[in-house]
C-alpha cells in the first residue's frame, strides 16, 4: 500500500533523482519528448532492481499496443524493446494482468510476482501464452521474479513501471518504486488526455466544414485556434475592418451579426468558443447590382458567405452540377475568375459604396 511518508524513508540520493524527475514532469510540454532515462536508472540503483522498464499501454476498445518503452539493465536493449512489443502486442490480455481490465487491487499499488502462473509451466498451447513466452525469451528475462506498479488513471491502464529482480527486493525498494510511481503519473495522465484531445480535434474540425458556413473557434482569451475552409476564404476576402470586428468578437465583445457558442472543455482543456457569422452579413444591395436572376442572386449570396457548392447545393435543394451553372454565369457576370475573388469584389463594393 502506498505510503504518504515513503519519499522521508529514501536515501538522499534517492530523493534526489526523484526531485529531478518531478521537475522535469512539471516543465515538459505536449508535442516534446520526454526522457525517462532518469526514471530507470534510478530504479535500477535505489529499487534494486536488475532489469528496469516502463513502458506505456495505449488501450483502443478492446485492444491495445506498446506505445513506449524505455530500459535498463538489458544485456540488449534492441531486443528488449523487440520483445516487449511482441508479448505486449498479442491484442488480448496477457501475462500476470490484464491491461484491458486491471485488477482494482493492482492499480498504483506495488506487485510483487514471484514467477508465472503454474499453468505457464506446463504444455500449454494456448497462443497467448506462447507468444507472451517467446516476448520474454526475446528479452532475455526468462520467468525471473518482478516487481511493478500498474499506473492507472481510474480504471485506465497508463503505464507499467517496475523490473526483474533476482531476489525479492528490500523496504527501501518499494518505498522507491511507489514514489516513483506517484512522480511519473501526471505526466501520463496528461499525455494519455492529450492524445485523446487530438482525437477530439480532428471530430471538431470535420464538424466546422459541415457548416457550410464561415465558422472560427477561438479561445476565452480572444486567440483564434481554427476555422473552416469557407471562414478562411472568407478571411482572405475581407478587409482590416472585418479582421478587426472578428478579434472584437472573439474576445467576447457584442456584436451585430454574429453568433457565439461556449463549448465547455474536458479532460483539463480550456473553454473554447465557436464564431459564426450570421447570415445578415451577406451584402445584398452589391449583389443586385449584378443583375442576376433570382436563382442566381440567392447562389450568390451564399457565396459571399463562404458556402461551398455542395452546402449551396443542399440550402437550395437542387444538384452540384446545377450550383456549378449558377456559379460559372455569377462569374463571368462579374468579370471575376473565382469564388474568391467574387467576394473580395463583392466586399470591395461594399466599402466604397457611399450609402454605407
């Protein structure tokens, strides 16, 4: 069990790499490496152990997969890795736990395994096991004794930390691998919410293109983060007024015309906010001085907003081809040679026009 005193019973030294390493948690940043070095050579020299590791369990559904490993003491460091990866990588529980649905016993508290389970022993065909077999062979640790902690977040499997050991290892061990344990935690827990953010970034920017619409997400303090396709042509389009009103709105100013959403974060990431423009933006008195036809005024109106063809296309409830039409004679009407251009015009007109 773990102890709130256990960093008090370590050695100087020990304490030392320990305050190194929790300095280097607290100052590393998502998207840098991180050297975990430190980590298992202090294992090796103050929890005694012979072959040190840790090594993370990237869990997805029901299955899972190495997702780093750093040793030492490895009389091959090459086949260590080699063989963790192919024991870890069997895709179904494994070993003496099960990394899909660890113990609520083993989470964050030390193990300590005395050798494989007695069915490992015998002629056992089961392909798990072999494989799992083989992994260790590969590593050259055959079935020698381990001591470890399954750092979890909840229920969530982030990591394995631990080593092999000859003899079963002292207090000052446990004391030492548990304090280490509790350093290494955050900095996987963040990584592990920081993956699951990417994921959840690449879901919002897919929703902003079904928009159909210009549409930014900017944070609470007024930085714009991203936006959609047609936001961004209609960025490229507009002039310094319009940049200017949309930082306005951004850092949470009223303004006519717009529509702001609060989109609550989780998993520790902040409040974000989603920017769209209203459809009273659209210019129409520009517009009409085309002479369009009606058809061709409402394509042209949502053009000026950013639509795509295929929003365009489902707004008015007729086909792409037909939107292509429209747009080719908008163009040629006026004397433009893209959508782009055509609402850098259509703006353009908007600014000089007296009546404004």
């Amino acid at each position: 069990m773990k102890d709130p005193n256990q960093h008090a019973k370590l050695t100087p030294g020990a304490r030392l790499v320990l305050h190194r390493l929790a300095q280097s948690v607290a100052l590393w940043r998502p998207g840098e490496p991180f050297d975990w070095r430190a980590l298992v050579t202090g294992l090796q020299r103050y929890a005694h152990l012979d072959e040190c590791a840790v090594y993370g369990v990237e869990v997805v559904g029901q299955s899972f997969a190495l997702s780093q490993f750093e040793n030492h003491g490895f009389y091959d460091a090459d086949r260590a890795r080699l063989g963790m990866a192919e024991a870890v990588g069997v895709g179904r529980p494994w070993g003496c736990f099960d990394p899909l649905h660890p113990d609520a016993a083993e989470r964050n508290n030390l193990q300590y395994i005395a050798g494989p389970p007695a069915a490992w022993l015998t002629d056992n065909p089961d392909p798990v096991v072999v494989k799992v077999m083989h992994g260790f062979m590969v590593m050259g640790v055959g079935f020698k004794p381990q001591l470890r902690v399954l750092l979890c977040d909840g229920p969530n499997l982030l990591a394995w930390l631990g080593g092999t050991t000859s003899r079963r290892p002292g207090v000052e061990s446990d004391h030492f691998l548990l304090a280490a344990a509790e350093v290494a935690r955050p900095r996987l827990r963040w990584e592990q919410a920081l993956g699951r953010a990417t994921w959840s970034w690449a879901a919002v920017t897919t929703m902003l293109e079904s928009l159909g619409r210009p549409a930014w997400l900017a944070t609470n303090h007024g930085t714009l983060l991203t936006a959609n396709s047609a936001a961004v042509q209609r960025w490229n389009s507009a002039g310094r007024e319009f940049r200017s009103e949309l930082a306005q709105v951004a850092a949470g100013a009223p303004r006519p015309g717009w529509q702001v959403l609060r989109v609550q974060g989780s998993e520790g990431m902040p409040e974000v906010l989603l920017l769209l423009e209203a459809a009273s933006a659209v210019l129409p008195s520009q517009i009409s001085a085309l002479q369009l036809t009606p058809r061709q005024h409402r394509v042209a109106e949502l053009l000026v907003t950013g639509s795509s063809n295929r929003h365009i296309a489902r707004t008015l409830g007729c086909s792409e081809k037909t939107v292509e039409t429209h747009v080719t004679a908008i163009l040629r009407r006026a004397g433009v040679p893209s959508t782009a251009a055509f609402a850098a015009a259509i703006a353009q007109r908007h600014r000089s026009s007296p009546s404004e």
